[in-house]
C-alpha cells in the first residue's frame, strides 16, 4: 500500500571525524522515501528551489518515489550545515538557511488523495495536522516532531499528537514533551496525548516502542530493537528518517498492522538507519537491494536472540 | 560451580531523586555476590572496619555467600558517599572514606583455592592479577575496572588484561582503554589486549558483547541484551556489579561455558541489574527468589524477541 510522506528536501553540508561532503542531497523526506522505497510505494510532498535539479530528481525517480507533490518554488532550497565531532549522536549547527521551505504550505496532489499511510516529518505541527485532515484514506499516521516545536508551538503539537498514531522521537524528546525524566513513564504520558504507539530512537542502542494497551491487537508491553555497532559511522546525518522510513514501509507493505509486524517494523527501521550512516549523505541508501536488507536484518535477529 | 570474588564491602550514603539512604551496606563484593548466590555458590574475599557488625554479614550469610575471605581489620569500613541527579547513568561523588579499603591485601583462605570461576572487581590492577595467580583451577575469570585504573596504572592493568577471559566494563571505559571513540573499534582493540570477551554495559539501553573470533565456540558476532525500562529507578547503584553477578553467576551454574550460555547469561545479568535498582541499596537483591528471576528472563526475551 502507499505512503504518502510530507517532509523537508534539504542540501546539506556535513562534517563528520570521517570527512567532508558539500550540499549533498538530503531532508527528513528524501531520507524517509528512500528509505520506505525498498518496501512499497512512495510519494512525496515537499518543496524545492531553482537549485534542484532533474538530476536531483533523478535520485528519488530512480527509487521508483513518486515526485509529483514536490513542489517547486523560486528561490534557494532549504540548506542546513552541520558537523559531529566527538559525539556522533549529536550534529552541532554551523548554519540553517529554510530558504523556499520557510514558507512552505504543503499541497497534496489529487492523486495522492487515497494514500493509505502517512509520514508527517518534522516540520511545523500545524501543518502536519492539515495535512492529516485533507486525507480521509489514510489507516496509518506516523509522526515525528523535535524540541524546537515541543517547547515553540505545544498548543499547535498538541493537536497534532490526536491525529497521529504512532509518534517517533528520541529520548530527549519524549522526556521533554512530557516533563518526565523517566523514560517510561514519559511513554506513558506521551501515549495520553493521542498516539497508539511511541516509538523512542535511541541512536546507537536502537529503539524502543511502547504502546497503549488494547492497540495493535495487544498489551502494553514494550519492545525493543538494536542498532549495528557500526565499525565507522561516516555520517549520522539522516539515520532517524531513515528508521521512520524502514519502519513505515514495512508496516505499509503488509496486509494487516498488529504488534508481530510492528515489531519487525522496529528492527526494518534499525536497519534502514544503519544502513544510512554507512555512507555520506543519501548514498548508501540509493543502491540497496531487498536481498542486502533481508540479510541485514537477520544479524540483527542474531544479534538479539536466544537460540 | 563455585565463585570467587574479590571487591569491596562498603557503606554507602546515597541521593537519588527517589530519596536518601544512610551508611547502607553495598560495595562491589557485596552487590555482586548477592546478584550470583541466586545462582551458584559464592565465596567472597573483602576488608571490612570494625563497624561492619554480625547483623551486616547476615545480609551475606542468609544468602549462603561463604563470608569466610571477608577480612577485620581495626578502623572503619571503606565509605562512600554520592547522588544521582537529573542523570541516572552518571553519580556525583560526595565523598570517598578508603579507610581499611586503602591497604587491602586480597587473602585466599585455604577453602577457597578450589575455586572454580574468578570475578575480579574493580580494584587495583596489580591486586587482581595477584589473586588470579593465585587461583590454579580457574576455569574462567571475569573482571571490572574503572578510568581511574585506566588512566593511573595503565602497565598494571595490561599485565591483569592478559588474565582476565571476559572484561565487563561500560562504554566510556571501552573507548577509554582503546583510545578509540568507535565502540566496535573499541573492543577489537580490547580484545588483542587478553580477553576473550568483551561486556559493554549500556547502562539503560543493556549491554553488548564482543568476542575474540574462535573463542568460546563461536565467530567475531557480538550480542546485545537489553536493560528493562524501568518506571522508577530508585537508586542506580551497583546495577554494574549486580549485573556482573548474574552474568557470571549464571554461567558458573552451568555445565559447559558456550556461546549460548554467554548469551543467557547476558540476558541473566540484565535482569539482576534490573531488580538491584528498584530499591535502594541491597534490598531488592536481599529477598528474590528464582521463580522471580526467570520470570523476569522472560520479560526481556518479550521485550527484545521477533515472534
């Protein structure tokens, strides 16, 4: 089934202990398609600059990503630079331009109306719950926000939290939305709020999902999946688009949603996201194939499980 | 099989945003040879003042820990004194009163020797290695140490790496030890260092283990177990050494030392650092019974294991 994803399409500048790349081909919905591309059919709504290019276009084409809903305005792309240095969980900010993206007001095409999952990215939660709203198909929302709406627009995220089944943030995140400084009873503050499901990235240690009781055909018991200690993390940048995207287009491309699936959900995302941080930028993530993927998420079953 | 462990008995004054405890017993020997006794037969060897009364050995006794390595010295009992504030993982020392700690000389009493298995807590790296050549049946040994050791005696410390068959330390000192900020790096580096077996603790995301390939019967695939998330963590301290009591308090219960039971064992030192910090002090670790612990093993196989 399809997804259909709302998010930033980004240039970005990175610098990792690794290297250096220069305006490479990024944003929360260019890492979430590509990623959710090895599972099903993606579709895109976005907005870009006179600076993308066909080629740009070309990486998302190329993944079969439906690019109709990227809409193209006059002006720059939204340009981010960063650089990690000791603490690969954490981008230190040497520059934010949002450029086209400040005034982005994201219009859904009339073929994209029957999407049936949806991924609001992180972008303002006012504009995610419209997005929400226009869409009556859709079975599945999953959301992700960040401490800059959590603390400058609560009421507006708020609404957004009732619209949204499943939320995907970090530990900072969830603990800072719910001022809670324990990790599960923020869960379980944050599962009043709206969501079915929380899921926690943890970066390097994986994920967690905690559930409302009685959703998803089960309890409230948690479940965790790992992430790959990971020889040499070239760049971070990317990684928790990329589990949101392995984690929907796994759930979408199954026939049924309940906690079996959601939980290998959970380890697609963990492997999608290591796979990311293999490479600079978007690459490693444009020339997978569902053989590498499949076998990767078998380590991490070996990884985790008791024979 | 039996265990020895050499480590410290000590009386700890403890904050945590739960509450305050008073000159509680605790102390590496301590929380580790409560955490094993569920297990097998443990043997401690320790130092303790004149203020550790019959009352406080009952705590061991009533566990079946053979007390008899425990030394009296004249003076007071090895003190500490911290708080955890805002983070668990992370405790802000108040004060440190070595006392009859400061001179310990591990003695082996005669009954000992026999001593199958080795636990070597954290203390002085030229005393570890001195009880370990001590010990001619041992069939195998685990150890902890600390940045403190890693920075002061690093020679000593290298000399006790080349008898310690699997080091349990957390991963600050992994990256520490190896001067290497990747973990995986890290503990490759470890593992040409002496041990066969590599436990990174996690803290509340679990703990990983590396191997040396070939070792134990199996390949260079590391494994990962999870922490319980847990509502409220009272007080955090010896989760480490709990865990390491379980680990290898599991493993000397066995008939064989293979990957599976390291594996188990990974699981089992999980659950025991689980219940260590639901209380203050010992006392979680003081009344368990087995049922209990499996039933817990259970918990974190649910948590981490795909149906």
């Amino acid at each position: 089934m399809s997804i259909l994803a709302v998010g930033s399409v980004a240039f970005d500048t990175i610098t990792t202990p690794s290297g250096h790349a220069e305006s490479v081909l990024g944003g929360s919905g260019t890492y979430f398609s590509l990623a959710a591309s090895y599972f099903t059919e993606v579709r895109l709504v976005a907005v870009v600059g006179d600076d993308f290019t066909a080629e740009h276009e070309q990486v998302l084409k190329k993944r079969k990503v439906d690019t109709r809903g990227i809409e193209h305005e006059k002006g720059k792309t939204f340009r981010w630079g960063g650089r990690y240095l000791d603490n690969l969980n954490d981008a230190k900010t040497d520059f934010t331009e949002l450029n086209v993206f400040e005034k982005f007001q994201p219009r859904i095409p009339a073929e994209y109306k029957d999407s049936e999952f949806l991924f609001l990215g992180n972008i303002h939660p006012t504009l995610q719950s419209a997005v929400r709203l226009e869409l009556s198909d859709v079975k599945l929302t999953g959301g992700d926000t960040m401490n800059f709406w959590i603390q400058g627009a609560p009421e507006e995220l708020r609404e957004t939290l009732r619209l949204v089944n499943i939320l995907m943030i970090n530990d900072g995140e969830a603990k800072m939305l719910a001022k809670e400084s324990s990790l599960p009873r923020a869960a379980r503050k944050v599962l009043t709020m709206g969501p079915n499901a929380l899921v926690v990235k943890h970066g390097e240690y994986g994920a967690t999902i905690f559930f409302r009781d009685g959703t998803f055909g089960g309890g409230s018991h948690p479940f965790r999946a790992p992430a790959l200690p990971i020889e040499e993390v070239k760049d971070p940048t990317g990684a928790g688009d990329s589990f949101a995207g392995g984690f929907m287009g796994y759930i979408a491309s199954q026939e049924d949603v309940n906690r079996e699936i959601i939980k290998r959900a959970l380890f697609y995302g963990g492997v999608m996201g290591s796979f990311a941080v293999e490479r600079f930028g978007t690459e490693r993530l444009e020339n997978l194939t569902r053989d590498e993927i499949d076998a990767r998420f078998q380590v991490f079953r070996e990884l985790t499980h008791l024979g």
